[in-house]
C-alpha cells in the first residue's frame, strides 16, 4: 500500500477538501486527486463521496480511517528507529567486567539522556564486521601491533591505555610484593585460561611474553572470570593478569591482591573503533567524552607493541 496515498487520504479527510489537503502537503490538487483514486482502486472501495461542501468520507472512508491512521504512526516509529539521534547508540564492550565496559558507564554517567544499546562481541573480526555492516556502532578493540590492518571506512582512536597488574592470593610468593618488574616475572607461570587463539588479546599476551619471558598459561576451560579468581585466591602458585580499569568483584574472604607491574608497565591498549561516516550524534559525544576523560599515562616507562598499519580518524 502507498504510504503517500495513506498521507494524502488522512490529510483530505481531515481538511474535508481536496483543495485545502493539497495545500497541507504542498502539492496539486490534481495530484490528491490521483492519489486518491489509486488508493480506492488498491482498496476497491470509494473513500469519499464529494459535495458542493467538499469531501465526505464514506462508510468505508471511516471504517478505513483509523488504520490508516495506524499505518502512519508506525511508519514513522520505523523511521525514528533508524533516524541518527532517536535511536540508542548501539556498542561493543567485548566484556561487561572489563575497562571499556567501565568507559562505557562513565560516559553514561556524564550523559544520563543518551540511550545505549550494550552488546559483548568476542573477537575483532567480528566486531570490525559488525561495525562495517551498522549493526554496531562502535566497538572497544585492542589494534596496536595486530597483524590486522583495518578496513579504509573503519577509523579508530586510542582511548585507554590500561596497565596490568597481577593478580595472586593471599598465598601466593609474591602477594606481600607491592610491585614487581617484568624482568622478576620471568619464567613465572601467568594463568590465562580465556586467552583464545586467533584473538587480539592473544596476540597481545604472546608478544608480551616472547619479549620479557613470561610463561602464559592458556591451559584448561574458560569458566568464566569468577571461576578464575576462585582458583587463583584457593592457590599459592596460580596468578594472573589483570587491567588496572577492570571492574572485577570478589567476596572479602578470598584477600586478593592486585600488585603493581613496572619497568616498563605493560600497557593494554584499547581503541575506540567505527565507521568514517557514521553520523549519530550520540557517537561523536562519545569520542568526545573518551577524549576529554583519558587518564594519563602510567609514571616511569610502558610497554605495549608497536603499530604498524593503525589507522586513525581524520
């Protein structure tokens, strides 16, 4: 069914005169006219019957009118569905405990009126993908020293540089260390179990670890990060590494400690990434707000890998 024709029916019926529809909607009356016979003949019904008066609608004229007054308010619930500003903004987090989860919230915060759509991709192919198709938004992904490089209509901006701690129990040899250098780590076992192959998180920990020596342990299932720091607080051997931002909560029994790493600091790298055009409002305030609230850098010398082929917006 022609919406147009829909329009120009409630349009007649409210003005009661085609004269006076067609100067509402700003065409001929020539035109309301042939709106409105090919929407009697889609309907095989009359919709008006016309008096020295003007337009009168008919029985079927008013049993049709408030459907087709139905018809256009969801039309328009459509298009505010997809309209840059009246839709909620729609963002990968990767993980809802990590820090750009917490970015998130923070920018919330700041901007209350702004509705989000949070959603948790797992790997940067598929966040790219999604940001390419307009399924999201945007997306928090780690693309310093990926072998990836990012499509020409992706930008990115660097927006967090995280830096790891490690994380043991109250066990542990090194939890009455308040800080420890990555040279002290090496040969020490770092528990990983989330490290999946093929992902930028990997890619970041291997490099780490070939440059200082660590020994990432990826061994055994994912259960999750509360399984995870289960295990590490019940162990006097198991650590692991954690970002400084990270919101991760743990019952009081469990005394973990988080243990600053420096000399360098290993720094995880998180990047805003989305499409060059992208106009939602709600985006920009968002590049804004990261902007605007980057911490500074860690004190002393950091480490992260390097960037080849890191593009950024214009």
């Amino acid at each position: 069914m022609d919406l147009e024709a829909v329009r120009t029916f409630v349009a007649v019926a409210d003005a009661g005169r085609f004269q006076e529809a067609a100067a509402d909607l700003a065409i001929t009356q020539q035109a309301v006219s042939k709106r409105i016979a090919a929407l009697e003949k889609d309907l095989a019904v009359r919709l008006f019957t016309r008096t020295a008066r003007g337009a009168r609608l008919t029985v079927d004229g008013r049993a049709f009118l408030p459907h087709a007054r139905d018809l256009l308010r969801a039309a328009e619930r459509a298009a505010d569905a997809v309209r840059p500003g009246r839709r909620a903004l729609r963002v990968d987090v990767i993980n809802r405990r990590i820090a750009p989860a917490a970015l998130l919230r923070g920018f919330h915060g700041a901007h209350p009126e702004t509705e989000l759509d949070v959603v948790t991709l797992f790997d940067a192919d598929t966040a790219v993908a999604a940001v390419r198709a307009g399924t999201i938004d945007a997306s928090f992904r780690a693309v310093a020293g990926s072998s990836r490089r990012l499509p020409d209509d992706i930008a990115s901006a660097r927006v967090l540089d995280d830096p790891l701690r490690l994380l043991t129990g109250p066990d542990h040899e090194l939890a009455g260390a308040g800080a420890i250098t990555l040279a002290e780590l090496a040969g020490r076992r770092i528990w990983m179990p989330g490290n999946a192959a093929g992902t930028e998180w990997t890619a970041y920990y291997d490099r780490l670890a070939a440059e200082f020596g660590l020994i990432i342990d990826a061994v055994g299932p994912n259960f999750g990060s509360d399984a995870l720091l289960e295990s590490i607080a019940g162990s006097a051997t198991l650590a692991t590494f954690v970002g400084e931002h990270d919101r991760l909560v743990w019952p009081a029994p469990y005394d973990l400690r988080r243990i600053v790493v420096h000399d360098p600091t290993p720094v995880y790298p998180h990047s805003l990434l989305w499409r060059h055009d992208n106009s939602h409002p709600a985006l920009a305030a968002l590049r804004a707000h990261l902007d605007a609230a980057r911490p500074d850098a860690p004190d002393g010398p950091t480490w992260t890998p390097d960037d080849p082929g890191r593009t950024t917006a214009p």
